[in-house]
C-alpha cells in the first residue's frame, strides 16, 4: 500500500503533521523524497544537523522518528535544500522572489554529494561545516537541470524503489507540488490544507499528474497540486481540527485527533 500526502498551500500546510499520524496509524514508513529549509529562519535545524557535517530538515527528521525501526532522515529523504534569504528584489537562479538556494545535499548517507549555487555568496559556516569545496558549482538553469538529471534523478530512482517494495509507504510531497517522485502511483492521495484533507483515488490523480501543465519551478518542470486536483473528482473529504503544540509532537496523539481522516483515506486506497 503506498499513500501520497500533498499541500495545497505553498507552506504551513499541515502536510508533516498529517504523515507523522498517518504513520502511526498504518505502521507505514514514512518518505520525503525533496525537503529544504531556510539558514536565517531555520538556523537552529541548520546548527543541528551541520555540527555533524549533515544536511536535513525537521520535517525529515519527524517523519524518520515516526516510521517502524531505527531511521535516519537521509534514508528517507535523498534531496535537502538550504535557502537564504534572497536580498533585494532580485528573483535569483531558481526565480524565487524571497530566498536564494544555496547548496543541495543528494544522496541518502550521512554525507551525501553536494551541489551549490554559484551565484550566490556561501555562508561561511556552510563552508566550515559542510564539504562543498569540491563541490559542483552552477550559474545557470540549464546546468542546474543538466546535473539534476544525473546526481538528483539518480537519488530519487533509488528511493522509488524502495517505496514500491514497502509493503507500506507514505511519500510526503514538499511545498504544492503535487507529486514529488516521478511515475508514482499511490493507491490513494490526501491533499491537505489547513482546517481540510481532501481525498483523492490514486490511480486518476497520476493520469492527471501526467496530463497537467507544468509550470517552471524549482529548477524544473513541477506539476502543482492545484491544476492535478482541478482534473479530477475527490472521493471524500474532511475537516481538520487545529491542533496544539504538544500534541503535534506525538505522533499517537496526531493519529488519535485526525483518525477519521485517515479512514476515509484508507477507503478510498481499498475501494
């Protein structure tokens, strides 16, 4: 059984939240194919991960703790990006009007490779903390995605195949994209929003995935979760109730407070 959970909201989705308590409540192993985070406003994560010489995010790091078994966040998430923010009106190389990316981690042991972006300035405790001396530098969109078809496609074939041999497997999506690994098709999908999780049958939202219009993002062509979901009927749908802090750092408190939204998933995955 594969599900997909996707955003409908660029950030602050929910989505994260929503897979940790679906994964308490399937027994699934969770994945995070593409993650990123901020080195200004997620300086702490960053501090973190780098005092070991390692690149991941938060949202790897819940979904790795939630999953069966002793997981580290890179097993599951083979691409992590640091941004920063970007100064002045400027759109920098991936067209991001509020931040500028600064490296990728690709690969899913503790190093990785890494690639940086060349035309930025590199924090300098990037450079003391991580081995990006030798790293790939590139200038351009098309390098960038001339690398991304080598090193990025290469992480993300390995880790599609270890979600289709799972015998249970959640892929988190990142930001509004709609499908975060190329060619999956999950048995069902939860777009989430805040207060909402839409449900969708996996099979047709693929096909759609297949036929929307992409759209130039993040390097390269994305399709977002909203010209997918405009394609096709949703089999269910159901409110969310917010949740407090203490609570959303559980796991089992998660999968208690949205359990009748992971039902109607599950209906729509065994339909």
């Amino acid at each position: 059984m594969n599900l997909l959970v996707a955003g409908s909201d660029r950030v602050d989705a929910g989505k994260t939240t929503f897979t940790v308590g679906l994964l308490a409540h399937t027994g699934a192993r969770g994945f995070k194919p593409r993650a990123g985070n901020n080195y200004w406003f997620d300086h702490d994560d960053y501090l973190r991960a780098t005092e070991e010489g390692r690149l991941y995010g938060k949202d790897a790091e819940r979904l790795a703790a939630a999953s069966p078994g002793d997981v580290r966040p890179e097993e599951i998430n083979p691409i992590h990006r640091l941004w920063h923010p970007s100064p002045g009106p400027s759109t920098g190389l991936l067209g991001r009007e509020d931040q500028q990316f600064v490296v990728d981690r690709v690969g899913r042991d503790g190093a990785g490779e890494f690639v940086v972006n060349g035309t930025v300035d590199v924090p300098d405790g990037v450079a003391e903390r991580l081995p990006v001396e030798a790293a790939p530098r590139v200038t351009s969109v098309p390098d960038f995605n001339d690398l991304m078809s080598a090193m990025h496609a290469e992480a993300l074939s390995d880790l599609a195949a270890d979600v289709a041999a799972a015998d249970r497997a959640v892929v988190e999506s990142y930001g509004d994209v709609a499908r975060p690994l190329s060619g999956l098709e999950p048995d069902a999908v939860a777009v989430v929003e805040p207060g909402r999780a839409r449900f969708y049958d996996g099979r047709r939202y693929a096909k759609a995935c297949e036929i929307a219009t992409g759209s130039p993002g993040d390097g390269q062509l994305e399709e977002r979760v909203d010209n997918v979901v405009d394609l096709i009927d949703r089999t269910g749908a159901v409110r969310l109730p917010a949740l407090d802090g203490e609570t959303r750092a559980d796991p089992e408190a998660v999968a208690e407070a949205y359990d009748h939204a992971y039902d109607a998933l599950l209906a729509t995955a065994f339909d």
